[in-house]
C-alpha cells in the first residue's frame, strides 16, 4: 500500500507545478499510473481484514489522492476515468468503520465543494454514484462532518442533478437527497435545519421549472400529433411527480408545506382555466366575492426569494386552519410561501401560451389524473383531500374563492395560504395511516397494514361527510370547479346518473385525446379520483337522484371491404380502428 501510493504522488500532483517532471509523459507511463489505480482499489478491498493496510491508506491520506486528480483540470481523461472508478470502489467496497472513517477525514469534501471536470457522461455517472454511495453508507452519528461552515456540500451537489437531463443521473441524486433526509430527522436538528433551508432556496425553482416545461413539450407533442415526443414527456411528468410523493412521504413540515406550495401554485392554478375565463381579466372576482369580508388594504405582490411575509390584510376567518399565533402563521407559512411564490414566478413564463392553447381545460384534467394517479400508488391519498373537496363538493368555503382569485393575480395572501395549509394538512395526515416496522425492525404484517388502509378510508368518510354539510350562506358559495367538471363530462349540474357514468375509457394519460378532449380528460380524473376512494361519487353528492337508465350502446357499423383500388393495410387499419372503438368510449385509432 505505501509502495502503492508513494508510486502515485508525484505521477498525480497535477496542481503542483514543482512536479510537472514526475507526470506521465508516455502513453507507457500513463499505463503504468492507471494499473497503480487500479491496484490500490483492489489492494484496499481484498485487505479488509489488515488493519495495517488500511491505516496505511488512511495514514497517507490516499483519498485525498485521488480526489487531487480528480479536481486537477490537466489530469489526463484516461487517468480521470479510472481514478474515478477506483473512488467508486473504495466508498463501495470498503468495511463499514473504514468507511466512516473516510467521512470523519473530510477529504470527500474537497470534492463536492470543487469543479471535477464532467463533461464526458461515463464521468458524471461515477460522480454521482459516489454520491449515492456515501448518502446510503453513512450513519447518523458520522452525518454531522458532512457539514461545512452552514453548508452542507454534499446535499447542494445532489439537490443540483434532482432535475438533470438524464434520467438516470436524475434517479440518483433524488435517492441521495431524500435519504440523506431520511437520516438527518433522526440527528442533529442544527443540520435539519440547515438542510431544510437549503433546500428552500435551491429546490423549488429547478423542480416547478421541470413540470411547466414538461406541460409546454406536452402540448407541443399533442399538437403536431407526435406520439414518441407525447410519450417522452409524459413519462417525465409521471416521474416528477412521483419525486414530489417521495418529498411528501419523508413526512418533514417543512418539506411537505414547500411541496404543497408548488402543487397549489402550479396544479391549481392550471385548474382554473376550467372556468369561464376572459384573456387579461381576474375570473375568480365579482360573482363569488363578498366585498364585505374585505379590508381596504391592498394585497401584497409576490415578494423575492428570502423576503416571505404574511399580506397586510387582517382578514383571519379564512386562516382559521392556521395557528391562532401570529408569530408561529409567519414560521409556517415561509416555506409554504417560498413553494407558491416560486411557481407563480416561473408560471409567469409560461402561462400566455398555455392559457392561449384552446386545449387548456382538458391538459389541466389530464394532469389531475396523474397527480391523482401518482398519490394513489404511493399510498398517500389523504393528500388527494383538499383537492376533492375544492373541486367535487356542492358547495366551498368564500376564503377558497378569494384564494383562487389570488392565485390568478399572483398575489400570496393569509386566504391563498390557509388554502395551502390545508393541502398541506391532508398531506401530513398520511402518516398517520402508515403501517411502520416494529420496533425489532420488522415489517408489518398484511393484516395491520389492511388495517391502516382501512382506518385511512374512514378519515376520508368522516372528512367529506362533514365538508359536504355545508349550505349556501354567507360564507360558502357554489363550487365553479364542479359545475364546469359536470358540464365537461356532458351532465347537468344535478350530478352523474349511474348508468351514464363514461368509466370504462380506453384511453390514459398517455394518449392524444386525454390532452385534447375535455370530456375524456374529465372522464380520466374523476376514474382515479374514484380509484383512490371508491366511495368518492356518493359522498360528494355526484350521483343525481333519478331514475335507473338501461345504458345503450351505440350502433357502430363493421367496416366494409374496401374499394379494389385501396390497399390491403387500409383494410386493416378500419377494422383496427373499429374494434378499438367498439371496446371503449370512442377513442380514436390515433390516440391510443
């Protein structure tokens, strides 16, 4: 080992220029460099059992070797690759105390505070791969040396390729960030909470810019009919979200109200272009309003990053979800804020065209079915809550209303925040119907986790029945959202007959109808809606009280032969397209 690293000093000091004459200057001696790499791999792993051998590599500081030339710009890219391949499997291979010993050592932070040149992919992967390493070896008694004056490096690299072009790179980072997560709820609160903060600032930005992008490429894809493209980016919205589940299920208030924030700033707001709308003009005002409730103080704009505050209003029935403390409404809505502030910023870019688009209506319904899909599968459906009861209840709270016309002017008031907070609340109540390993480490068993889903069906129960009772008054008015999913779907305002209810659809999330047909779009987010919470037509009152209806189905000629002049494949493409239609509601060839 020591013969080992004394060969490699000199050879890999690229950033001394005193030993520029010890550099491989051969294609033969930089063979020689990259078998000596490969060599102290394979000495530190096959001498596990040496303590000598170690506290050699140790003693000499054989990491900070190769992070040197790893950091050095003139490193040789054939001797960069395997230093990194040597680094990748010294953190994997290593014992577990050597390991953390390496932590303690502090050498890796070099690396993530650095510049390592990464612009060949093979590089990138090794980077990170490193990096997922150290995130899923290292313990809670050694995280606190991850922490460097208020900074933790190691959690900013990772939160920086949470976005990453490359979907694997992307996996990666996230698996890293939330375990490190996951870790730090059991440590120190300092690094929590510095943790917390810089996630605050970096996270919301590249995520809510991800999800606009994804809708933008979408609706381009849906456009020019082009399925491979549709299908790209559907996939990466699926992804994104499921990468927002994963936030929320760390079960951190602070992540989650950060989460939530983005939802509602995005999600939500896409949501109101179900209703009438004119270009320019606040839709959300007049009819719904109660200008009494109202201060004369005007609203607040929404503030840069860092300056989060409450609006000046002092209107507080509609924060009654809230703390009754001022002090602690200010804690919590900061990162609540910070979530719907940043959305609205980078929806700002977007929102012309999408709210131009004559297909806005039915993209938004299309993304309430994946959102809803997501959450579903993910066992966190609780935090579906809010949104049913802001969209499918008769009648909603007047603050809801004034939320959404805040939200479409992009201001943050206490009514757009205590909207927030209640999303937030669904959220957080999951992980009270989650089926946790026994103290012994131990899963649950089948039955106790049958028993939480059954528990977690009966909060929903107990919270719709309660949120239906509501009346028309003073301060409920009418749900816009549900008269406009009726209308969508082809009902009356009294609700859906049983035997018309369209459920059996062909298509999904995927197809080109689900983007451009409202009422298949509505079809699709009122299934998953129904699939997370089977009772969710009757408890929100969406059954109308009439009469059964034997359904008919309607009379759909076979294709005929084709004239002798058409081709055979056209033949085969009729009969495709009807077999396809007769099987489902009327979803084209095309689409699917």
């Amino acid at each position: 080992m020591e013969g080992l690293l004394s060969s490699l000093k000199f050879p890999l000091s690229y950033g001394h220029q005193e030993f520029k004459e010890h550099r491989p200057h051969t294609p033969h001696e930089a063979k020689l460099v990259i078998q000596s790499l490969h060599d102290l791999a394979r000495a530190l792993f096959g001498a596990r059992e040496d303590d000598a051998v170690v506290a050699s590599f140790l003693e000499k500081r054989g990491l900070s070797l190769l992070v040197e030339a790893l950091l050095a710009k003139s490193t040789p890219e054939i001797i960069r690759a395997q230093a990194w391949q040597s680094l990748c499997l010294i953190l994997l291979n290593v014992e577990e105390d050597v390991f953390q010993r390496l932590i303690i050592g502090r050498e890796l932070d070099v690396l993530w505070s650095g510049e390592p040149d990464l612009r060949i992919e093979e590089n990138r992967m090794n980077f990170v791969s490193c990096l997922k390493t150290v995130s899923m070896r290292i313990n809670v008694e050694t995280l606190p040396f991850l922490m460097t004056d208020s900074d933790i490096p190691i959690l900013r690299v990772a939160m920086a390729y949470t976005a990453h072009e490359e979907a694997l790179l992307r996996t990666q980072a996230r698996n890293a960030m939330l375990t490190l997560f996951s870790k730090m709820k059991m440590g120190e609160e300092q690094l929590l909470r510095t943790a917390l903060e810089m996630a605050k600032s970096r996270l919301p930005t590249p995520l809510c810019t991800l999800l606009w992008q994804n809708w933008a490429n979408m609706a381009q894809a849906a456009k020019n009919r082009n399925a491979p493209a549709l299908q790209k980016w559907a996939f990466r919205e699926e992804d994104l979200w499921d990468h927002l589940a994963e936030l929320i299920k760390l079960d951190i208030t602070d992540v989650t109200q950060m989460v939530c924030g983005v939802i509602v700033g995005s999600l939500v707001w896409k949501l109101g272009s179900l209703t009438p709308t004119d270009v320019g003009v606040n839709h959300w005002s007049a009819p719904f309003v109660n200008s009494d409730d109202f201060d004369s103080e005007p609203m607040m704009a929404v503030p840069p990053p860092g300056a989060w505050n409450l609006s000046p209003k002092s209107h507080t029935e509609s924060t009654a979800s809230l703390s009754a403390d001022q002090s602690s409404l200010e804690e919590c809505a900061s990162f609540t804020a910070c979530g719907l502030g940043t959305a609205m910023k980078v929806a700002e870019t977007f929102a012309i065209d999408m709210a131009s688009s004559e297909h806005c209506a039915a993209m938004a319904l299309r993304t309430l079915a994946t959102y809803a899909g997501t959450l579903r599968h993910a066992g966190i459906a609780c935090a579906l809550m809010p949104l049913v009861e802001l969209i499918l209840l008769p009648f909603i709270p007047s603050g809801s209303i004034r939320a959404m016309a805040d939200l479409d002017a992009g201001c943050i008031t206490e009514d757009l925040l205590a909207l927030t907070e209640h999303f937030v609340a669904g959220a957080m109540e999951d992980s009270k119907f989650v089926a946790r390993n026994h103290e012994d480490g131990t899963p649950p068993t089948h039955e106790e986790e049958e028993a939480m889903k059954k528990n977690r069906v009966e909060y929903w129960q107990g919270m719709l029945h309660g949120a239906h009772s509501m009346v028309p008054g003073r301060d409920t008015v009418p749900n816009p959202f549900r008269a406009a999913i009726l209308a969508k779907m082809g009902f009356s305002r009294d609700g859906i007959l049983p035997a018309q209810l369209p459920l059996r659809a062909n298509c999904n999330t995927f197809s080109f109808q689900s983007l451009l047909d409202d009422k298949t779009a509505a079809t699709l987010a009122i299934m998953e809606l129904e699939r997370a919470y089977p009772d969710l037509l009757e408890h929100t009152k969406l059954l109308a009280h009439s009469a059964p209806v034997d359904p008919v189905d309607p009379v759909i000629e076979e294709p005929t032969q084709l004239p002798a002049s058409e081709t055979v494949p056209g033949t085969f493409a009729e009969a495709f397209a009807w077999f396809l239609k007769v099987g489902g509601n009327g979803c084209s060839f095309v689409s699917l």
